[in-house]
C-alpha cells in the first residue's frame, strides 16, 4: 500500500501511459499537433520568428479559446497547449 493513503500502488512498467504506444496521444504524426492544442506553431511564428515552432498552424498566435481543438481518446478537450502550459 501506498503509505498514508490506503490505496494499492500500481506496479510501473514499461508501457507508457495513455491509449496505444504512440509519441502523442493523437499518433505519431506531428503534423496534425495543431488540431489537438494549442502549441508554438507557425501562428506564434509569425509573430515571433526566433522561437522553434511546429510546422503546421492552429490559427491562435497566443492563448486561444476552449473547446477550440479536437478531444483526446478519453474524450477531453484542450489537453494540449494551454493547459499544461
């Protein structure tokens, strides 16, 4: 048991976490990261050159609204951008 919780701990593994073994949790493609969050992408760029940026565009060059971009396999929106930023 986790200690103070009274819950199991998992045991870890090597399978990552989330659906599927992919590097996003979209896919594999980073192309498409723009339809998934709000990232620095070729929108920031325009703005702001020197910064590395992905090489597709979601439109928002800073913060952009919610609900903007497609859900991720548990169905929730935004988890990409400016949330976990």
């Amino acid at each position: 048991m986790a200690v103070g919780t009274g819950y199991q701990r998992r045991r870890s593994s090597s399978t990552p976490c989330g659906p599927g073994d992919t590097v996003y949790h979209f896919g594999d493609n980073p192309q498409t990261l723009c339809e998934y969050g709000n990232v620095p992408d070729q929108s920031r760029n325009a703005v702001s050159p020197e910064l590395v940026t992905a090489a597709c565009s979601d439109g928002f060059a800073d913060m952009a609204p919610v609900g903007q971009f497609k859900p991720n396999a548990f169905g929730l929106h935004d988890m990409t951008g400016n949330v976990w930023e």
